[in-house]
C-alpha cells in the first residue's frame, strides 16, 4: 500500500539522505515519461541501442577494469567463478543486449490503453487507461547486461528507474549509463532523470524505505539477496525468493517421456528458478521408472538423494532427510520421494512448493487435469518441462521477472507488470444526488468499447 | 508475497492459536470451491438469500439484544450514536442485503475465464485462467449486514472467508451466519467450512500472522482501524486507510456547475471516502466563485476553512492551518485554498492527496486533460462530482472496495478482485532442450482465444 506521498512524514533516516533528490528529479521526469507518445519513447529507444555500439570500446574497457579487481577477488576467494563469469561482457553479449533494446522498441506500447470505455449515462464516460507506474527501484546483482534490459523496459513503459548493480560490476554499469544517457540526450523531448544509477549499499536501504515515492522494487540475484529485499521494505516487491518446483510421475505415466521430462526440468539449466529439485514418483510406476531415470540423471552428473522407500529400489541413493524437501539447490542435486496417490503428491507439493511452477507427467486426463486445478502455483504443467515457465517462451515479450505471489500478476511478467491503471470519468456536471433516491435517474452503463480512438464521446 | 505455504515455519504464536485448525479447514474447503460449476455457486446463493428471509425473526431478535446492550454503551459515552445507528438491522434492511445476494448470483461467473489461450508450438498450449485468491480474512466494524454481502461475494468467487465483525454486533452476526448456514446445507456439494465467524480480536491478531495461509486481508471500517491492519500484517491488503479527495475549480470553470459540484462533492454523503476535504479555487475565479460557494456550503451546514487569500475575499471564515490540508473530516467540514496555476493545483494534490478520487472543474479541454494525465490517483474527474467513485455507479456489479494502492486492482475493486490466474501449460513429453541452440526449434505463439471453450487442443 502506497499511501504516503507526502515526504515530511518520510523516515527521517530516508528524509535526510542525499537520495530524496534523486527520486524526487526521477519522479518529475515520469510525470513527463507518462504522457509521451510511443514514437518518441521508441526513439529513445533506438538513440540508446546506437549510443551502446558507439561507445563499446569505452564499456568493454571499463568492463575489463572490473573483470581485473573481480580475478583478484576470486584468487582471494571473496568471488565465485560463476559470478565472475556473469560479470564478464564482450562485444557479443553487448550486441545481444542491444538486440533485446531493439525487440523492446518493437513490443507495443503498454500505456494509455483504453481497458474499459462505459457511458455510464449521457454525457458521463467512464474509462479505465493504463498508466506507468512511476518510479522503479530494480537492484541486481552481477550480469551488467541486465542493465541494459532494465533501462530499456523502463523507457517503454514510461517509468523512471532507479538501478542498483553488484558492487563488482560498478565500472561496467558506469560506462553502459553514460552511453545510454548519451543516446537519450539525442532525443530532446524525453526528460533527463528518468533513469538514475546508485552507487552504494547504502543508496539501497534508503531507497527501501521510500515507500509512497517509490512505487514497485524489483529485485533480481539470489534467494537470501530477494528475501531480504522483500522483509526489508513496504514498497511492494515483484519478484521471487524461491524456485522450489516439482515433477510428479504419476502411476499413468508414459516412463520414456518421464525420464526425458525429468532430465530436462533438472538438467538443462540447473540453477534456474524453474528446474526442478525435487521429484515426486508414485509407488506403482516407481520400480519400471526410477532405476532408468537414475541411470540417465546420473549419466548428466546428478547427486541423488532418495527417501527410503526409494532407496529400497535403488540402495545406493543418498538419504534425503526432511530439509531436502525444503532445499532450493540450484545445482545438478534432485530429491527424490515415493508417494501412494495423486492427493499425497498435491499435499506435498502444497507444504513444501514456493509456487513457482509444479507439473505432472501422466496419460491419465483425470488425474492431469485434477492436478491443474488443485496445485496452487503461477505454472501448472501437464506433460511439459518445468523449464518453460519463462515470457520469451510464453510469448509476452520481455521479461521484468517472475512473481510467485498470490495476487495479480504471477507468473513470468512482461510489461503490464510496470503499468497501472487510472479511471477517468468526464461529465458535464453530473452530480450523484440526481442518481439518488427519492428522484434516483437510472445508470445506463453502456459499453462504449467500440469508439476505443476518441478521448471521450462528443 | 506469500511464499511460505508451511505452517512449521509460521510464527510461534500463530501456530499455537487454536485459529489455524480453522484456517487449515477453509483452505481445504477452497479446494473444493475452487473448481464448483458457476451452477452450483449459485444455487448455494439462492440457499442463503431464502434461509435468510425464512429465519428472519431470530436474527431481528438477535440484533434486538444487540441494540439494547449498545443503547447502555451509548449512554454511558461508550459507543457513538452513529455507530449504534448502523447497528440497526430491520426488515427493509433484511431485505436489500437478500437483494444484494440475488445481484451477486446474476453477476458472471469470474473465476475459469481464459484470459489467454496460446499455442507454444505444436501440441504445447498455455492457457492464462481465473482461480479463485483462496482464504480472505474481511474483518469489519459494525454494519452487521456487511457479512450477508461479503459472504456473497466470497461464494461467487470460490473463496473461503473468515469474517470477524464489531463485537457490538455480535449476536446479530452469529444469527446471520447461523441462517446462511442453514442454507448452504441445502447445497451437498457446497464444502463445509468456507464460511466462518470469527469473534474475538486475540483471533484477528492471530489472523494478521498467518502468512501464506491467508492470502487477502480486507479491512472495512475507520481510517485508524483500517491503517492498524495495514501496518500489522505482511498479507496483502485490499483497501485504502484515507479517502483525501480535492475538486480543483479552474480559472476557466463554468462558475455555476463549480457550485453544484462542491456541494455534491461535499454534502451529498459527507462521511464517505469519496467526499472530498479540499477546495483548490483558482484565483481568477475566486471573486466569482467563491461568495456563492461559501453561501451554498454554509446552507448546506459546512464549517469552512480557508488559507489568508480566501480569508481576504471571505473575511469570516475560519483560518485554516497546514493540518487542514492533511485531515480527512468525514464530516461537514471543508478547507478552501487559493491557487495561481493548474500546475500548483496538481502538486498540492500530489503533496496532500491519498490517490484516492481527484476532479477538475473546467471549460479548458486543454487544462482537463493535463489534470487527468498528471494527477495520480486511482480517479481523475472532469466535470463530474466525486462521488460517483464508486463500484455501482461505475457499472461494475458488486463492490469488494475501494483501493487506493498504486498496483491494480484499484481504485473501485469488483469481483475480479478476489480472484488470481494461473498459467497451465498442456504438452505431449515437450523439453525446453529442442528449443534452445543449438538445434533451437522456434516457438509458433499462435493465439487461439477463438477456441475459448476447448480445455486443450485436439
């Protein structure tokens, strides 16, 4: 709930700090951002993605800066491998980026749609438009690429930003704003201050506690690095902390097609959100379907841990123990437990799942569809790799992240996740008194959908 | 975010509070309603509308005992007079709540809709579709009738509901809910448990910890009852503590539809959110409009406010301070402020607003539409009183509430505020490894919204 727009009654902590005029500049231009005709936004859109080729030899020059400070890092041990291969950027990573800038410029434009036009009696037209959001706090770490992505999401949809990168990838992230601002200065009509980059850690407490002048936080890295965004702030928060998916066989399932399913939801992309960790076996399948899954799982390096009635069926798993069901390994690990039925599959899903994306592998259309309908989650799969919970796979576009909140929007986001909406209503003096008893003029609410092109009825 | 669906890992309170046992029976309880046919949720409708005429008499005798106690609490000054006025159920009231009930089951069904139908590629089809939210937890001060309608809504929807009301109103909601019971028995296939009473605040307490176990929290009641809710629980929030709304009359505004706004705006229902606190006059059309809108308020009963230059034209009012523009009366006061620009009315209304319903009053189309693009609110007017903000006048059936947060839903929330989607995605054995390089098959994204009442492709 963002209430509080008034800063006086800000934490004083957040009051004093330098960042209240950053995101008061940031909030200013997305008053301007908001109104701005697609062409222009597409403009600057392309203004950034020539700025970027422009200036690659600076970015991959500041770029390699940080890739000599992370090594030394590494050698400490104070940075992991993988971190300092996300970091790196080269000029083709950098000309993926710019791709991904060029495929936002062609998405359409998500603001000022007209969701709803109601007459809701002569002369009183309702309308329901989109809106930006406003100001966006994304904090990510490491792949300075993401910044690229983040700046171009914001443009289209005309909020301000606000982005925070892992410290490790300062320079790159220097040298990649300074040749956005640089394209973005090419286009005079859009606002300076729309898209801002903080420095430190402490740019971030304080922008979590700008509740009312910061509108959504999106945070991007690690399990432990969202949860402490999301216990740390009242500015609602787009994201998930966990990726705790399963793959159910169920007794009716088809084994060739399990064993692949099951291969590619754990082995494809292992420290996905969306591959699996563990992998729920009904007891009447289990003895035709687990020692070939073993053997493929184990063929692409998989750890197996089982519970013990699966370790009956294949004696040399590792013991699975209760925090197993609860482990997001991220890793070439699977858990693997024997359930009895459809229902002890879904219990077990509802009490250790994140509600991420959860599928069954099954020829039974019953059982499938009871299994879509009962497990709670933002993906529900029958016979399709937890691997495609993604947008670019769905087809929304790009990306702003996946949610595993209950309420709206869940799931992979693409760009509505940045918009709101505002009703308008435009009389000619209507007042309510004339629609109450004892005269009480009736409301018509006739949908006006079809005349989508005026900004009101003439 | 609602990530833990565990209850080992809730607080310790919580999980010692006899609540959760009730918790656990109305998540499986929304199981079941989850997937009811539109059928059968209305037939449960048209059970509860008939049982609650047929035990009229006992829940009017158990209202009676209501009244008598809260007539001594309000002579001995422990209960307001309004309050108690609200306490009031009659057989008139009766019926319009059994009304609302038969409007509810007409309304459409808003859960299994197919917000998206899209076929990945041959065979793999992604459906986006409506599922109830789960478990609400609607907790409200006095209006014992508020609990017919919410539990209206919540059958319609799928939900379960854990209703807690004023404990001034508690025999007269034990007999509501006695009633609805009664009827809902007649429905064999309507669960047990999907409706419960809550009655006492310990319970309340303990609700607000349940994390992931209730998914809606909506508070109706005062602006303090309603922000202590928000500011004590990490369950998401549907409604709005403050209702600070302005009209701002334009230099170019029609002088006598500027009166007959304000009055509407103001008096018409003074104690409702949408009625607005603050009068932002342009200082062109002050000496014009503000001696005959001083007349008409004081008519009316208003006690005004204004800041020096209103005092200036209208020596008599009362001076109003800095806390005028922050407080919402409820009540027939209002504070009046003087403005040189369009410009200075829309940062008043960003510093003070709640972002709740903001009008403009003007001839200038120019200046109306700035207004509604830069003002942000869940509301923006021209032209048209305040109080039409609302989810009746807006043609949207039943209203859930008002919400004044920046993420949809807002503003007036119908039933498709009570439901969520999910993503199902339906496949023959499809791995994300044969879409990904480098044999990269390419994803066909073809609409198929035309094939609305299938459940898959054949």
């Amino acid at each position: 709930m963002s209430l509080v727009t008034d800063s006086p009654s800000l934490p004083e902590a957040a009051a004093d700090s330098p960042l209240l005029a950053q995101v008061q500049l940031a909030r200013a231009a997305a008053r301007r951002t908001a109104t701005l005709p697609t062409a222009i936004k597409n403009a600057a859109l392309e203004a950034m993605a020539t700025a970027l080729l422009e200036h690659q030899e600076a970015i991959l020059a500041a770029n390699q800066a940080d890739l000599e400070q992370a090594a030394e890092q590494v050698k400490a041990g104070e940075l992991s491998a993988s971190a300092y291969a996300r970091l790196k950027l080269d000029a083709q990573k950098l000309a993926d980026a710019v791709a991904g800038v060029r495929q936002v410029l062609r998405l359409p434009d998500p603001v000022g749609q007209a969701l709803l036009i109601r007459e809701l009696d002569e002369g009183l037209v309702l309308e329901r438009r989109t809106y930006p959001l406003g100001v966006l706090g994304v904090i990510f770490e490491s792949r300075p690429d993401a910044l690229v992505q983040i700046a171009a999401l914001a443009v289209k949809t005309g909020n301000s930003v606000l982005l925070k990168g892992g410290s490790e990838g300062l320079c790159s992230c220097q040298a990649l704003m300074a040749a956005i601002q640089a394209g973005l200065q090419q286009i005079p009509e859009f606002p300076q201050g729309s898209l801002q980059l903080l420095t430190s850690r402490a740019e971030v407490k304080a922008l979590l506690q700008l509740e009312g002048l910061v509108d959504l936080i999106i945070p991007r890295g690690s399990s432990s690095f969202v949860r402490y965004i999301m216990e740390n702030t009242r500015i609602p928060v787009l994201g998930h902390a966990d990726g705790l998916c399963h793959l159910y066989v169920d007794r009716a399932a088809d084994v060739d097609m399990a064993v692949r399913l099951t291969l590619d939801s754990k082995t494809q992309y292992p420290a996905a959100c969306n591959a699996i960790e563990t992998l729920l076996v009904h007891a009447e399948i289990a003895p035709r379907f687990l020692p070939l899954a073993v053997q493929a799982l184990r063929e692409k390096g998989v750890e197996l841990r089982g519970d013990p009635r699966c370790r009956q069926l294949v004696p040399d798993l590792i013991p699975a123990s209760e925090a197993d069901w609860r482990t997001e390994y991220a890793d070439l690990i699977l858990a693997i437990k024997m359930v009895d039925s459809l229902d002890e599959a879904i219990a077990h899903i509802e009490r250790y799942g994140s509600r991420h994306t959860e599928a069954i592998v099954t020829e039974d259309a019953a059982a499938a569809q009871r299994f879509l309908d009962e497990v709670d989650a933002a993906g529900v799969f029958h016979n399709a790799s937890t691997r495609f919970a993604d947008g670019f796979r769905y087809g929304l576009g790009a990306e702003v992240g996946i949610s595993t909140q209950k309420l709206p929007p869940r799931g992979p986001v693409g760009l509505e996740g940045l918009v709101t909406y505002r009703y308008q209503l435009r009389g000619r003096g209507h007042l309510v008194a004339d629609y109450t008893a004892p005269q009480a003029r009736p409301f018509q609410h006739r949908d006006r959908r079809d005349r989508l092109n005026t900004t009101g009825l003439s």
